[in-house]
C-alpha cells in the first residue's frame, strides 16, 4: 500500500483533507466521455437548480441519453435528483469548476492552478505542511518565496525531497527526459503497473510537493491525461533547452593553442628565460617572437600584460623597465604540475579591476554557468551568452514574479558592464587557468570546457 505521508521535511500528510474524495473525483474526471464533458460544463454555468427538462433542451440530447451522465455526477455528490429537478451542489461545484479548466485548449497549469490546488487543504494544515510561518498572512506567497522564487531554489526544493517509493523519482527523471516535459498517463500505468487509485495518489502527491501536475491534452477529438511541470517551471526549461549552443565541428574550430595550460605554460616560459639573469625585452613583438605567437595580432598584446600581470601577482618575478627579475617564489613555481599551478593562481582570484562592485559569489557563479556546455566540446560564446542565467544584478535575476493573472521566470539581461565581466572570466581568467580552451569559428570565438575544468569545477 502506498504510504499517504511523502518526507518528514515537510510533513505533509494526505490524511490532513478529505483526499479520499479527492481521489474519486479525479478518477470520475478522468473517465469523462465527450458528453460527460458537455453535460458537466452546462451544469457548472447553470442555476443551482434546474429542470432535467431545461438541461437536456440546453445540450439538445434526449433525457435517457443524458440519464448515464447524471448518475455519475449523483454518485460524486455533484447532483442530486428529486422527480424531474436537478440540484447542483454549491460546494462541489466549486471543485470541478476549477478542474474543468484544465479542458480549455489553452490551459495551462501554472501557479494559480496550484494555488486552487492548495485551497482544497485547511489552511491551517498549510503552515505545517510547507513550514513556514503560522503567522503569515499570505501563505501562497511565503510558499513561493521558499520554494520557488527562483530556478536555483526550485532545484535545491526538489534535490531535498526524499521519496518513499522509487517509482516518484523515476517518474521525475521521465519526466526530465521528455521531449516536451510531458508524459501520458496511459504511458506511466503500463510502465509502472499502476492501478487506477494508485496512480491518482502518486500524482496528487507530486503536485503537493510542486514536482508536477495532472492535466489533459486533445487528441484528435479525445482528451487524455498527461503529467507536467507546473508552466514557469516547464517554461524556463524549454528557454535552457533551447538556448543549448549547438556543438561546433572540432575540424572547423582554429584553436589558439594546441597546450591545455598554455598561459600557465607561457608564464612558466618567460620565467625559465629569467632564470639565470634578468630577461630584458624591448617591446611585445620580441615577447610574440619568444612565445611563438603573430606579433601583429593586437589580442596577444593584451595577453602579454595578462602574463606579466599575473607574474607580478604570484610575485615570482619583478617586472620592471621591461625587465623580468626572479624572485624566490619562481623556484616553488618550477617544481609544481601544471593543475598545481593553476590551483594556486585560483587562490589569488581575481585583479580589483574585475571584480569592481561585484561579489565574489557571482564571478564564482559566472565560472560555473560554463558546466551547462561542459559535454558539448566547442560552442560559440555569442550562442553560450544567450542560455547565461547567472544573477549579477536585479535586472539580470530570474525570479518567479506575477504578471497581470499569469505567473513566469523572468529572464535575465545583461548591461554592458556584466557583458565585459562575463566576457573577462570566460575567455580569459578560466582560459588563463585551463578550464577552458579558447579557438574561433568562422571568425566568431568559441571555446570548449577542459577536462581539468570539467573535474575542477564539477
């Protein structure tokens, strides 16, 4: 028997409502023919009382086509019939009034659907269930601040649930792997051997812990039930999916150095020049010609002063009138790998000019967004940019926020200032460590995720 209670984290027990109800409301929805469907939305927009007469003249059927219907509806509770006068049911007609919605082509099941969803729980249960404050007077509001502002908290919520039965999860991962993030129930009973009731508890278990929903979809001229995520949350993951920069052909790519740790490398050069006496240097087209590198490329000018920069940084040399003296940091720096190198080029982070008014957390999160490329070999940093979810700012922050009646994560947007930063450590500060390896495509830069990079930042 499945248990009714999901984690202890949040506590939420179906046993809290009238879940029993529920689930034989659902499984009477679920098995509503066409006339069903028709007679049921007649009732909803009708009086409280109405001659079975009226309603058969309204749906221009015969009573005895309609009488199968009614009887279904008289079991639920919906009607009930006296002589020829139908009775409707105010409070049940709330509750299939909000689940018929879910029949409107253009339905589509966001946070006000799950906001009627909770509605049919105590509100005093609520506090308990989600736990958060009893004395919360907008308690929708203090659930979507701890569970769904945003992506990353979202994520954190459903990495933390733990299931009782392994089934939820699985269905969690289908769900993942769906083309559209969505699953047809008759799909879910046969891969899982559900049973009727089963099926409809697991799925009102998952829609309390906001994983996904229970809806229909039209097919041809029947409707059949699906699961899917609530609509922000499926929205944003068909933005990440869509904005996936397409792998570039690795023949195509011309890379700036064939060396995984080439400004590591290029440091450790320049230093081995200097080991003996001070390298002097007259200018950077002598640097291009020691490092082997187009002296006419304005872009190594820049990696030139990067080099001497960090030199000066690690404080493994004294570079000054364009001279290179070693220090006694140089003969530490000789004897480490290359991963140790850039280890300890992390640790110094980053030069005050790039970090400017921004905190550390972000550039950090900024070196991490580069993981969402990481399988994909080379991709083009203009592609990489448009997927980029990183918070640098209010403006650039994804957060659930109602717009007029519907809800949506706001997609982020960078100024030129966050553009520049991005840009600096990506194409530069992880290349500089060998995360990433730099090239160019049909003269567009690209880069691709190292396997160092891959096992420093996973």
């Amino acid at each position: 028997m499945l248990e009714i209670s999901l984690i202890k984290k949040n506590k939420i027990c179906l046993e809290d409502y009238n879940y029993k109800q529920d689930i034989e409301n659902r499984l009477l929805i679920s098995q509503l023919s066409a006339l069903d469907l028709e007679l049921l939305q007649e009732i909803l927009y009708s009086p409280l009382k109405i001659a079975f007469q009226d309603l058969s003249k309204a749906l221009n059927y015969e009573e005895k086509e309609l009488i199968p219907s009614v009887k279904k509806f008289i079991k639920s509770g919906l009607l009930s019939l006296n002589g020829s006068a139908i009775t409707v049911d105010k409070e049940k007609r709330k509750y299939f009034a909000a689940r018929i919605t879910a029949f409107d082509p253009d339905f589509k099941p966001g946070m006000e659907f799950l906001k009627g969803l909770l509605k049919k729980v105590p509100i005093h249960t609520l506090p308990v269930w989600y736990n958060i404050s009893r004395t919360s007077d907008r308690i929708f509001d203090s659930i979507v601040e701890k569970y769904l502002l945003t992506p990353q908290t979202f994520q954190r919520h459903l990495s933390a649930l733990q299931f009782p039965d392994p089934i939820m999860e699985d269905i969690l991962k289908d769900l993942l792997d769906a083309p559209e993030y969505l699953l047809y129930v008759s799909d879910l009973m046969v891969k899982y051997s559900f049973s009727l009731e089963q099926f409809q508890t697991i799925a009102l278990l998952l829609e309390f812990h906001f994983v996904c929903c229970l809806t229909y979809k039209k097919m041809d001229s029947k409707w059949v039930e699906v699961i899917t995520f609530f609509q922000e949350w499926k929205d944003y993951l068909l933005f990440l999916r869509k904005t996936q920069p397409t792998t570039l052909c690795a023949n195509s790519v011309k890379r700036e150095s064939t060396r995984a740790f080439c400004f590591l490398e290029d440091i450790t050069f320049l230093l081995s020049l200097a080991k003996k006496q001070p390298f002097f240097y007259r200018d950077t087209i002598e640097l291009a010609n020691c490092l082997h590198l187009n002296p006419t490329n304005k872009r190594h000018i820049n990696y030139f002063e990067r080099l001497l920069k960090k030199i000066e940084l690690l404080n493994l040399a004294s570079v000054k009138n364009k001279s290179l003296s070693l220090l006694d940091k140089a003969n530490e720096w000789f004897g480490l790998t290359n991963p140790q190198k850039s280890l300890l080029l992390y640790r110094h982070s980053y030069a005050p000019e790039v970090i400017g008014s921004f905190n550390e957390r972000a550039l950090r999160d900024i070196e991490k967004s580069v993981l969402r490329v990481a399988c994909s070999e080379w991709v083009l940093f203009e592609d990489f940019l448009k997927g980029m979810t990183t918070a640098l700012s209010e403006e650039s922050s994804v957060i659930l926020k109602k717009q007029g009646k519907n809800w949506k994560y706001t997609l982020p947007f960078y100024n030129s200032r966050e553009l520049i930063l991005i840009e600096a450590i990506i194409l530069e500060w992880l290349s500089e460590l060998g995360i990433v390896e730099l090239g160019s495509y049909q003269n567009h830069r690209c880069f691709r995720v190292t396997e160092y990079g891959k096992d420093f930042l996973g």
